[in-house]
C-alpha cells in the first residue's frame, strides 16, 4: 500500500541515514522540484540544511520575493537570498547571441553558487531535485541523432567540480508525484500548479540584446497575460504562457499622439512534457481583451502579436 504519507517518512529516514550529521546545500530555484526536494531534506535534518537562492535578475515580476518570502515565513528554511542581479546583467550587457546568454548565464550560476556554499564553510553534500525522467533521460533520447538545439541550464557539473555527494530524495518520482509530495508538505495549491520556467529565466523571453528596460517591460506584460489567462479560467489547462519582449519598434497611434514602441508575442502551448507542443487555442475576444489591455497597462508596448507556432518546428521558449 503506497501513499504519499509513506513515502515521505521512508525518504525522511533515507536522508537521515545518508547524511548522518553532515551539512547539505541546496540550490533553491523556486520550481516544484528543488522546493519539495528542499522542504523534504529540511524536515529530515532541519538546519543541517542551508539553501541558496540565487537571483539572477531575470525572474518574473515579483516572484524573487514571493519565493524566498514563503521559504523563510511558511518553512522556516535557512535560506540565502544571493541577489546578483548587477552580476549576471553586466555580464550579459550587449549579448545578443542565444547560446552565448545561456553559457554566461549557466557559467556565472555555478561561480556564484560555489562562493556562498564555500562562504557557509562548505558542505560535503548537495541536495537536488532530480526526478526519475532525469534518471532515464539520457537512456530515451540514446537513438537519434545528438543535435544540440538548445544547452540546457542546471547544476550538473558541480557535484564533481566542489566534490561533493548527492542527495536526490526525488529520484524515484515522476513530476505528478512529486506535486502529491508537494501538497503532502504542505505547499499551496497555485505553486505546486505554477507552469515550468527556464533556468535562464526571462533572457530567453528577450530576444536580442537584454537591457534593464526591456526586463521591466516584459515582466509588467507578462503579468498582464498571466492575469488575463487566469481570470478565464484557462491557467490549468496550458503547460506555459509567458510574454516575449521583440527587438523591435514599431510606430503606433495613442489618443491623438504618435507612439514608437516595443513589440511583443504572446506564447501559450499545450503540452505533455515539453517535448512537442501546441499552441493553445484562444479565442479571438481573449487575444483582443488581452491585447487592449497590454497596451493601456503597460508602458512601452505598443503592439501585441499571437505566436501560433508549435514544436516541432518551433521551440517553447524564443531562444
Ligand atoms: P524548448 O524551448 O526547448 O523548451 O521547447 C522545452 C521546455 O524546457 C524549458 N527550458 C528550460 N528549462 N533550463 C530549464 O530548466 C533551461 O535552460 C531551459 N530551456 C528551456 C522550457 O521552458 C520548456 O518548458
């Protein structure tokens, strides 16, 4: 008979048997599975566990906040807040290239990890949220051509690069269980439901060169979007929905005066797994209503278009 009240206190005990009293970090990146992964260790060990969020800047309108805010109030997680915003955006000033913005991104990542954990005096393991799909990953994709189209952000290179053990309590879970692990711990419905969001975060919304305007931009846009999308009812029914800010202006007409504004798509696919894709079908009252209200709400955009391409040929994100 196997529960999610089970498995909790059988993967409670396991952490505890691993990690005896040594120190853990962990990574915390918001997303369902670092957090579980977090939440479950923490319960096991308590403050043997220290995590770091590392903000990159490029996170959505609020969310830094909402995150770190809900790990220290609701769990009583030590948890370091790095914010390396100037980091991360100097380095990516005048970046256009979509490979390049992820290996900068990826690349500063671990270097600023590996300083707070050195900062906290170290720590002989690192906690991941690694799920059983991760496990067999590299089996699945074995048989087709190996055709990188995207470099993927994540921590694997620095277990063996700090030296460090593993604890991967997920690593038997498939992401519907991990939500049931999650709602088990105690966390709020409207996270554990939250669509995926990329490691490198909004640089990858931003097509071209990625500056501090446009960051503002598109998170006020997006949180239009997502607002409008939730307000019908549809959040549920799509993988993800974000806004992507365009590299271009285009001439607009505002009461009775001349704008010069920024473009911007709206992107919203159904999905199984991320792998294919479709775009969702909206209404043309909901694409009108969202449109008219990007424009009044957000200053800096004075035109909205509809991605209505899938995967294949298209990818999720714009880069
Ligand atoms: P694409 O754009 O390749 O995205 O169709 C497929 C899924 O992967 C997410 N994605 C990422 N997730 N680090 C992540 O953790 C990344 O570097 C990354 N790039 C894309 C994307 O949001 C979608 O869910």
């Amino acid at each position: 008979d196997w529960t999610m009240g089970a498995y909790r206190e059988e993967a409670i005990a396991k952490i505890r048997a691993q990690v005896g009293t040594g120190r853990v970090i962990c990574a915390l990146s918001g997303g369902v599975d670092s957090s579980v992964a977090a939440i479950l260790i923490h319960e096991a060990i308590g403050d043997q566990l220290t995590c770091v969020y590392v903000d990159h800047g490029l996170m959505r309108l609020g969310e830094s906040e909402q995150v770190v805010g809900m790990f220290r109030e609701h769990y009583n997680l030590p948890l370091i807040h790095a914010d390396e915003s100037e980091l991360f955006l100097g380095k990516l000033d005048g970046v256009s290239d979509p490979e390049t913005k992820r290996k900068i991104i990826g690349g500063l990542f671990i270097e600023v990890f590996e300083k707070h954990a050195k900062a906290l005096g170290g720590a002989e393991f690192l906690a991941q949220g690694t799920l059983y799909p991760d496990v067999i990953e590299s089996v699945s994709f074995s048989g087709g051509p190996s055709v990188t189209i995207k470099s993927h952000h994540n921590v694997g290179g620095l277990p063996e690069r700090m030296n460090m053990k593993l604890v991967e309590p997920l690593r038997e879970l498939f992401k519907d269980e991990v939500r049931a692990l999650g709602r088990e711990l105690g966390l709020p419905a409207h996270f554990i439901g939250r669509h995926p969001f990329p490691g490198p975060g909004l640089a990858i919304r931003c097509p071209g060169e990625i500056t501090r305007e446009k960051l503002d931009i598109l998170r006020k846009a997006d949180a239009v979007f997502i607002d409008q999308i939730r307000k019908h009812g549809l959040y549920d029914e799509i993988w993800q929905a974000f806004v992507a800010i365009l590299p271009v202006r285009t001439v607009g007409v505002m009461g009775d005066g001349r704008t010069y504004d920024f473009a911007c798509a709206l992107r919203a696919v159904t999905s199984v797994d991320g792998m294919t894709a479709d775009y969702y079908p909206f209404t043309h009252d909901f694409l009108g209503e969202t449109a008219t209200r990007i424009i009044n709400e957000v200053q800096g955009i004075n035109r909205v278009t509809y991605d209505i391409t899938s995967k294949p040929p298209g990818t999720i994100e714009w880069e």
